[in-house]
C-alpha cells in the first residue's frame, strides 16, 4: 500500500543507511537484486538507495531514464511508503514539489510549470529504501 512518508524523513532514512554501512557513493550503480521501479512502462534510475548490505547517496540527473507519460508507478517488490516529487534546478537550490499517488500507484496531477525530474521515495516492506530518478522532457 503507498502512503506518504514526508521528505525529511525520507532523506533521513537514507543518509542514515549510508552512514551505518560506511557507505557514500555517488550512486552511480546498484546491486542487481534492488527491486525496479518503473513509471508507464519506463524504468527509473535508483540514485540513492539501502539495500541488503549496500547503501548509496547520489542525486538525479540528466542520464536519467526519459518518461514522457506520467500515469502509474510500478515497484518490483512491496512497499510500505511511497512519496513522489517533480524537481528543477540545480543541485543546490533546487525547487521540489509533491505529486498524490494512490495505493494503486496511479498519480496525480503534476503541477503546473517545467521540471526537471520524477522522483520516487520508496521503503520497502522487507527492508530498505530507494529513491528512483526520471527526466522529464
């Protein structure tokens, strides 16, 4: 079931994950076994994640996988929280705003103005956490 998990909290979650396995990548990979996130059938990027023994912090950028609809979100594995944004701007300084999602993974309206990327905060149920990136065009 998705339920909002506030961002600080999210943010929280993971640098904690990062710091209790000495963790503190850019992100750039991430184990095989993390389960997927997609968005309409495209796959997003984790960019910061705990999972099993590995933790990363990193940030979204323009490599990320392009979604051009913004209807439903998939996970591989079950979730207890999902939290979803649309970003701009710069790493420092950016903008950031929530979107609904219902329990069913569909989304809500995006809103108005250009922005840069979909992010999905997830927790899995079993354990763990991911932040997944798109580009939005």
């Amino acid at each position: 079931m998705f339920r909002a998990l506030p961002l600080a909290a999210a943010l929280l979650l993971l640098a904690a994950c990062g710091q209790a396995s000495g963790a503190g990548s850019s992100g750039t990979g991430s184990p095989t076994d993390l389960p997927s996130a997609s968005v309409d059938g495209v796959g997003g990027q984790a960019v910061s994640y705990c999972w099993r023994t590995t933790c990363a912090d990193g940030f979204p950028t323009s490599s990320a996988p392009r979604a051009t609809t913004l209807r439903t979100l998939r996970v591989g594995a079950e979730t207890s929280r999902v939290e979803i944004f649309v970003r701009r701007g710069p790493v420092t300084g950016f903008q950031q705003s929530g979107v609904a999602v219902s329990s069913d993974g569909r989304l809500g309206a995006i809103p108005g103005g250009q922005w840069d990327y979909l992010l999905a905060m997830v927790t899995f149920r079993d354990g763990g956490s991911a932040m997944y990136a798109w580009s939005l065009p």
